[in-house]
C-alpha cells in the first residue's frame, strides 16, 4: 500500500522524502520491522519508540513516523535520504488511523458495538455475543479475556483493548469470517491513549462507574477517568446507559452527537428490570421486550447481573433478537471468571471472580453472603504497581463482610508482595474480621480448600479469567480453575490412602 494512503485523514503532519513509495507493512516495535516496513514511534511508560529509530531504519525501515517534540533533532540529520520521515503531533492517534487505512477500515463493514465503565464490561459483551448467536448472527467478540470469532478463540490479549493496530488486524480477520456484528470492551486507557480512533462505532453502553484505575500509569484523578470513557460516546450512532449509575447517567448532558437509550432497576428508564429474584445460583426478573413482560432467568449471581443483562437486551432488541433467543441465551450464560462457580469432587462452594476494586469486592461477598448457610471465605490479594489507596479499603470491604479472609498475592508485578499485603492488613484491622496472611496464593486457596464445608463458599477475588501471575515482569502459569481441582485431587488421594492404610 502507498505511504500517502495509509497517512490518508492525518493532519498536521511534517514530511520529508516521498510519500509516493509503497509500504509492505507497519508497526509500532522496531523488532518486527522488515524491508519496507512503516516504522511509527511511540512513547510509552517503559520505553520510548524512538530510542530504536535507527533500529527499524536498520532492519530494512522505508519510513518512519515520529512524535515532532519527541524526537532528537541530530537524529533527524542521521536518517538517510532513502527514508521517508514523517512528523506528526500525537503518533498513538496517529497509528490508530494510519491501522485503519492499512486494513482499509474494516469496522465500516460491519456493526460494532464498545462496552465501556468500571465494572461489568466482560460479562455485558459475552451476553450480547451469545443472544446474536442464538439469533444466528456471526459474532467477533474482543475483550480482557482474549478475541473470538464465536467460539473459536483467534487471539490472547494482554490488555482489555489491544493496541490500535492489533484492534485492526483482529477486525479484518473477523471480517474475512464473514462477522455481522462485533463487540468489543472498550477501556478508559484505550479512549485515552486513542487505541480506538478512527473506530466507527454502531452502539456504545456505560455500564457504571466508580473509583478505579487512578495510578501514574493509568489516570492522575477521577475526572480524567469518566472524561476518557466519556470519548466512547462521541464516536457512536446510539448509546445505552444506566440510568441508576450518576456518572452515566450525566453523559447526555455532555454528548450531543449520541442518541441514547436508558437501562436500569430503581430510576425511570426506557428499559426497567422489575421482580427480581437473586440467589446464589441465579438472579431473574421481569422486563418488558417487544411490548411484552417476559421472565428472565440469568445463570450469574449478584444484582448487578440484571444491570449487565439488561444493558445486553437493550442491544439485542436494537438488532431484532427475539424474546425466546434473549431467554434462551441468558439462562445458559457462562463467563470465564466472573462468578464462575468451579466444579470439584468434594461439592464445596468455590466461585472464581475478577473483583479486584473496593466496590466489586464487596458486592461478590455482600451477594454470596445473603444466600450462604454457613460461612464466607474471602482469598484476595491486590495488584503491584496500581493504585495503592484501594488496599487498605478492600481489607476493610473483606474484613466487614466476609466472615473469614485470607490475604493473598494476586499479580505483585514489580512491588515485594509483602509489603502489599500489609497495605491489606492496615483496613482489615479497623475491622472485626477474622483473617490470616499467607502470600502464596496457591498455599492461600489451599488452605480455604482445607477449612471449608459443603455449607460454605469460597470467593477466590481478584484474578478471574487471567491464566498466569505476574511477578518481576514474567507471566507464570496461574490457573485457579486447573489449581482448585489439583489441590483438590490431591486432598482425595492423600485421603484414599490414609484410609487405605
């Protein structure tokens, strides 16, 4: 593709050499360049793109684009006649649009639909891709668990929303699959870091919003947050929003450009839950879909599944889904760790679940607790290098609702898991709570594992979906669902044996 075709909707930009040379490929890691390749540098958090400027040049760079005030002016002069040098003013807006033109807009071709808000993103955007799917619409799904054409898993992600250019090149595959709809998690960092420019959006949902992800890599305060997630809604056709959530309910004040619909339970709205039922097993509810009361059973727990099913039904209405289909896919809905309850041959009570914020924390235990004969067992750690305020407060949230809490690592990344932990301990001791500290998590499930009873449930909280634990910078192998049943396994046999003896 031509370098002018691909720079196509780029303002402002500073050239010097011919844009009339054909590009092979591009990207935004010096390490992947080729011969002809568009290399675009980026600063980042950890490093900077162009440091490896004479890199990309070296591994066979015809282009490059680099941010006009990050770049040296000596490395100017050193880049040769033969590459082209284009300047821009912001590069990670600047890659989003030239992915876009790359893969030659492959969003325009389809119906895309961006979840953003605090909480409830995940389960939203797997409600509405298994009703389309139960209305025989081919789905592409790309979130924190990983990207799906269907079922079929095509890629891992390591972040909510991928990069600009991966979003693109994941949307082309989906294309070729012949996808009529995606849905797509869409993060605070992506609409900030433009990961999602040049997107063309259908529909976009506010779930909700509360305090989280304020850290120096992340957002420096609560009103950079809700701006961030706000974008979303100035890139879409039609928007749908809580109408019980204060923050998402100000969007249509902000956003003209946006048609939006309303969800909720307690406030008037366009879409209203009502009768519902909660138990530890499921929640149901009375809505009205195509003029007509109908009962919804949803296989996950907690008040706030009504939230993200209704929010998942006034999509699938927009897009002529059926009552039955919408019924139908709900009742069977299972999503990868969020209140995923684990199968296990001793029959305990053992939920996996992302909660990793002061409020979902206590939401998923506030939830269980209600419907638990006998005790709640809370395991939970806090990520290193996030925000370190919330600690305290979630030890408080376990210590006040839980009835026995284990304190735990969760991903320490590059922080002493140890002095996490204490960060923990400081809110749990306001507390009366009943608590112990082990920092191996592995060590922490299995000692809930050994405590509980066929009447208790275990909440292990925080890492969800996430396979792996990040210590120092290296992902290990870390599934909760693969290590609850191998302590398990183990507990049966040591048994087996003593008895045998």
């Amino acid at each position: 593709m031509e370098l002018k075709t691909i720079l196509a909707r780029l303002d402002n930009l500073k050239v010097k050499g011919s844009i009339d040379i054909e590009v092979n490929n591009l990207t935004n890691n010096s390490k992947k360049v080729g011969e002809k390749d568009l290399f675009v540098a980026i600063k980042g958090f950890d490093d900077d793109g162009h440091k490896h400027i004479k890199e990309a040049i070296e591994n066979g760079a015809i282009a490059i684009l680099a941010q006009e005030d990050q770049i040296d002016k000596d490395l100017i002069k050193e880049i040769p006649d033969n590459v082209t040098l284009v300047l821009s003013p912001n590069t990670r807006y600047a890659l989003a649009i030239a992915s876009c033109n790359f893969y030659s807009n492959p969003s325009r071709k389809f119906k895309l639909i961006g979840v953003t808000g605090t909480k409830g993103k995940t389960t939203t955007t797997y409600m509405i891709r298994d009703i389309l799917q139960k209305q025989g619409i081919k789905v592409g799904l790309i979130g924190t668990v990983a990207s799906y054409v269907g079922d079929k898993k095509i890629a891992d992600n390591e972040n909510t929303t991928p990069e600009s250019l991966k979003i693109q090149e994941i949307f082309s595959i989906m294309l070729k699959e012949k996808c009529e709809v995606v849905v797509m998690e869409v993060s605070s960092q992506s609409l900030k870091l433009d990961r999602v420019a040049g997107c063309d959006f259908d529909i976009g949902i506010f779930t909700n919003f509360a305090e989280d992800h304020i850290s120096a890599k992340e957002h420096d305060s609560m009103e950079d947050y809700f701006n961030s997630k706000v974008k979303l809604f100035k890139m879409c056709k039609k928007g749908f929003i809580n109408a019980d959530d204060v923050y998402s309910a100000m969007v249509p004040k902000i956003v003209s450009e946006c048609k939006f619909t309303t969800f909720g339970i307690d406030n008037n709205c366009n879409i209203l839950a009502k009768d519902i039922t909660v138990t530890n097993q499921y929640v149901d509810f009375k809505v009205k879909i195509n003029d007509r009361n109908e009962r919804i059973k949803v296989s996950i727990p907690g008040r706030f599944s009504v939230y993200n099913a209704v929010a998942a039904i006034a999509v699938a209405m927009e897009l002529g889904c059926s009552a039955e289909n919408i019924k139908e896919a709900l009742v069977h809905i299972r999503v990868p760790g969020r209140s995923e309850l684990v199968d296990n041959k001793l029959g305990l009570t053992i939920m996996i679940d992302y909660a990793h914020t002061p409020e979902s924390l206590e939401k998923i235990l506030a939830t269980v607790k209600i419907y638990t004969r006998g005790r709640v067992i809370s395991v939970f750690g806090c990520g290193g290098d996030r925000d370190k305020h919330k600690r305290p407060v979630m030890g408080e949230v376990s210590g006040r609702v839980a009835d026995y809490t284990i304190i735990t690592s969760d991903n320490p990344r590059t922080e002493d898991p140890q002095n996490i932990v204490e960060n923990i301990e400081e809110g749990i001791k306001k507390t009366k709570g009943k608590y112990e500290v082990i920092v191996n998590r592995k060590e922490a499930i299995k000692k809930a594992i050994s405590m509980a009873n066929k009447r208790d449930i275990i909440v292990l909280a925080g890492k969800g979906h996430e396979q792996y634990q990040e210590i120092n910078k290296v992902r290990y192998p870390f599934d909760e669902n693969e290590i609850v049943n191998s302590i398990i396994d183990e507990m049966v046999e040591n048994k087996k044996n003593k008895d045998n003896n």
